[in-house]
C-alpha cells in the first residue's frame, strides 16, 4: 500500500512537495511551480503548505 509521507532526501522547505512529487510518481519541480501558481492565484497555498507540514509524517 502506497502512502504520502514528506520527502527526507527531496526537500527543500519541509519536503510536502517532493512527498506529493514521488507519491505521484512526477517530477517535483512541477509539484512545486504548480504550488506556486496556486498560492499565487488564490492565496491561500502558504496556509495549505503549513497545514500540509503539520499532516504529513515525514519518512521512516
């Protein structure tokens, strides 16, 4: 079973966009431009990516 975890070896802040980055199986500079883009356009993605830290567990 595949699970969401932030990236220990992938990150450059907490490491939620590499976690989402290899849980989809993409490249995570796309994770975070796309993240970008969002927290640009609505706002609220520094809020998201708090919340996402404190949710995620980060990796064994």
């Amino acid at each position: 079973m595949k699970r969401l975890y932030r990236s220990k070896t992938n990150k450059i802040i907490a490491g939620v966009c590499g976690g989402i980055a290899e849980y989809s199986n993409i490249d995570p500079t796309i994770v975070r431009l796309l993240w970008l883009l969002f927290s640009l356009i609505w706002g609220t993605g520094l809020v998201a990516y708090i919340i996402a830290w404190i949710i995620i567990p980060e990796e064994p």
